[in-house]
C-alpha cells in the first residue's frame, strides 16, 4: 500500500470535499440505445456506482437539445425523462460515497443531418470540418453546417442553461460544460472555424463571448462553484481543428477571464497528438496556464499513476483526469494505492451498445461478472 501519493490526498472544490484528486475523465459509450436517450440504472447507473472511489466522475458527453446531438446513442439531459433517468444514476454513486458532474455537450458542426430530419446542423460559420459523424448507419462525412443566427445562439444558450437546471435537479453535484475537442464551443473560438461579422465573430472576446453568455445562465439555476468547463487549447487536425496566431491569445484570454468567477475547477487537456513542430501550437499547457488560472485545475490526457503523481506534486495542477483507463479499471484509486498493474481497454467495445466492455470490467482479484 502506498498512500503517500499526492493523487490520493483530497481536494476542496468550493463546498465540496472530494476524497481524491483521481478524476474520470468524460467518455462518451453510446450505451442510452433507447428511444428517449434516457440513461438507465442497468447500465449507466451501474457503470458509474463501479468507478464511485474517484475523486469526481464526469460522465460521458450528454446532449442539451435535440440540436446537440452528434453520436448514435448518447444520453441528453433536455427532457423529464431524460433527468429522472440521471436522478437513479446520481442516487446509485451516492450511495457509494461518490460525486459525479455531468458533462454538457453540444457538437455543432460534427452533427449530421441524419439526425435532425435532414436538416443542417448548427455551427458559428457555415464550414464543413471534412471529418466524420457518427450516425445511426455508421460512419459519414459530416456536411457543409448551417450559420447560426442570433435567435439560434439565444436559443442553445437557453438550452445549456435548462440542461444544467435539470441536471441539479437530477443530483448531480455540478456540471462540466463542454467547451473543449472542436465541438461548438470550441468552433466559436477558433478564428478558422468561426468568420462571423456581428458580436459572436472577429476579435477573441467575441469568439469567446458565448461561453461566457452560458457561464452567466447557468450560474443563476445552480451554484457558480458547481459549475466546471473544459478546454483543449492545442487540438489540431482533429475534428476540422487547426492552430492558428489567433488561437494562444484566445485562449489566454479566456483563461484570465474566467479568474472573474468563482468555477468549481477548469479541466484543462495536454495536446491529444504530438504538436511539437506545430506552429502555434502550446506543448505544455498545464505549465502555461498554471500561473494564469487561479482556481482549481485538472490536467488530463496520456496520465499514469506516475506521471499523475509527479504533476501535483511540482504544483502545476491540482488534479488529474484519466480517460481510458477508467474505462477498463473500475477500481482505479485502489490500484493506484496498491500500486497494482491495469487492466487494457478494449477499444473494439469503446461506442458499442450493451454491457460488454463497459460494466463488465473486473475490479482487481473479482471475478468477470456476466
Ligand atoms: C471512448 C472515448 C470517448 C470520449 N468521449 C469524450 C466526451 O464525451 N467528452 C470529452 O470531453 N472527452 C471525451 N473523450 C476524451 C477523454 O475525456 C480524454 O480526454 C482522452 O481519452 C485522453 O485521456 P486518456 O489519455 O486518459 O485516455 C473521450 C475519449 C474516449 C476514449
């Protein structure tokens, strides 16, 4: 047993104590194949009660308008039944000592019209990322999206704001608003995916506005210090991404910004492919952004016990978020602890429907449940 790992001390966030600073990265698992989206006990219920010895879990990303969807199967939070299937979700963590946020999720451009009745789906600017959707038929080449307009922006920051009422309403201890991996708030951001002329385009206090638009909604349904965000600063050629001279001022920008709130942490992710010989790109975002946020960070992507560890340590985050590895080690802390081997994932099951290669992860020395 080794205890004396920073990983394991605990953390406050604002009101809430977490037991660890171990956090469950949000996955997406396509297991809501239902027609509602509605998440279940059977499977996400138990998914999560699994991982409950985290720090924090933040679910997978959860649609908050029928506009929002992107993924075959993923679970929303717009409808009553929706929350009332998250609310057995929350009770089933808590039972176990547990906390969970939940993630909110909108895809703009990286939606399909297979999903809307063939309508277009919703992006800052009307450019097509060339990257692929994933339909209820498989795989498809996303489309040219169409421009938002002022009454749409109104409308999904409504939506956010309604998502993340249900989710207090359904136990959840806070939420993550997804602002990160090239889906619509990021496409905001970003002056190549976003050319728009009027208050949500141009200068990076525009491209930056919307987020900040949600913050403010949501903040008046629930505790600001419930409330969470996560960026990708250095996301290139992922989902029609690109670095340009724009993107580090942007981002620096709305990192200083958010020092006006009192959020319950920002999540912030090391570039997910190797960025090194790209220009403008940031290769150490923890590092850059570290003197610069004053709350609560978590870092994640490519993180072992180890490297986990050592980055709290040296006082460049405070928490660390792990992805994959949770998705085949429910026990994730003990491990850590006991210092144990992990389990592999098994990417093959990674966006299929059922139990399989999702609750039936075994702890350590526990039998494979069936
Ligand atoms: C199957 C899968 C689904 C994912 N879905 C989401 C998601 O819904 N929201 C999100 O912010 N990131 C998502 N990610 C990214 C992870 O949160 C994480 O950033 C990534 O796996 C890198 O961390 P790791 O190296 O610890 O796995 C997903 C990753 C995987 C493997």
């Amino acid at each position: 047993m080794d205890n004396n790992q920073s990983l394991l001390e605990p953390i406050q966030l604002g009101d809430l104590t977490l037991k660890n600073r171990v956090i469950m990265a949000p996955m997406t698992r396509s297991r809501a194949d239902n027609s509602g989206k509605v998440p279940t006990a059977d499977l996400q219920g138990k998914y999560y009660q699994q991982r409950a010895s985290a720090g924090l879990i933040i679910t997978e990303g959860s649609q908050v308008s029928e506009k929002a969807v992107g993924y075959v199967n993923t679970p929303g939070i717009h409808t009553k039944e929706q929350t009332e299937g998250w609310k057995e979700v929350t009770k089933m963590v808590h039972e176990k000592g547990g906390k969970i946020f939940i993630q909110l999720w909108h895809v703009g451009r990286i939606s399909h019209p297979d999903f809307h009745n063939g309508d277009l789906p919703h992006a800052p600017s009307a450019i097509n990322p060339e990257a692929k959707s994933y339909t209820p038929d498989g795989f498809k080449d996303t489309v040219t999206p169409k421009e938002m307009t002022l009454e749409d922006i109104k409308q999904t920051i409504q939506d956010f704001k309604n998502a993340a009422k249900n989710a207090w309403e359904a136990g959840f201890d806070g939420v993550e608003i997804h602002s990160s991996n090239g889906y619509l708030l990021h496409q905001f951001f970003s002056s190549t995916s976003n050319k728009r002329k009027d208050i949500y385009g141009g200068y990076k206090q525009n491209r930056a506005r919307i987020l900040f638009e949600i913050i403010d909604e949501i903040k008046t349904v629930m505790p600001e210090n419930r409330i969470g965000l996560r960026l990708n600063p250095s996301l290139h050629e992922i989902f029609g991404m690109t670095l340009n001279e724009d993107t580090i001022p942007t981002f620096d920008h709305i990192i200083e910004k958010l020092n006006n709130y009192d959020l319950a942490y920002l999540h912030l992710s090391e570039p997910f492919n190797d960025v090194s010989d790209v220009e403008h790109a940031e290769t150490e975002i923890a590092k850059r952004y570290r003197p610069v946020y004053e709350g609560n960070l978590i870092i994640n992507a490519h993180f072992d016990r180890e490297k986990g560890n050592k980055v709290i340590k040296n006082g460049d985050v405070d928490m660390v978020a792990y992805g994959k590895p949770y998705i085949s080690n429910p026990d994730l802390v003990e491990r850590f602890a006991e210092n144990a081997e992990l389990a592999e994932w098994d990417e093959d099951t990674f966006y299929t429907p059922g139990h399989k290669g999702y609750t039936d992860y075994p702890k350590t020395e526990e039998e494979v449940e069936v």
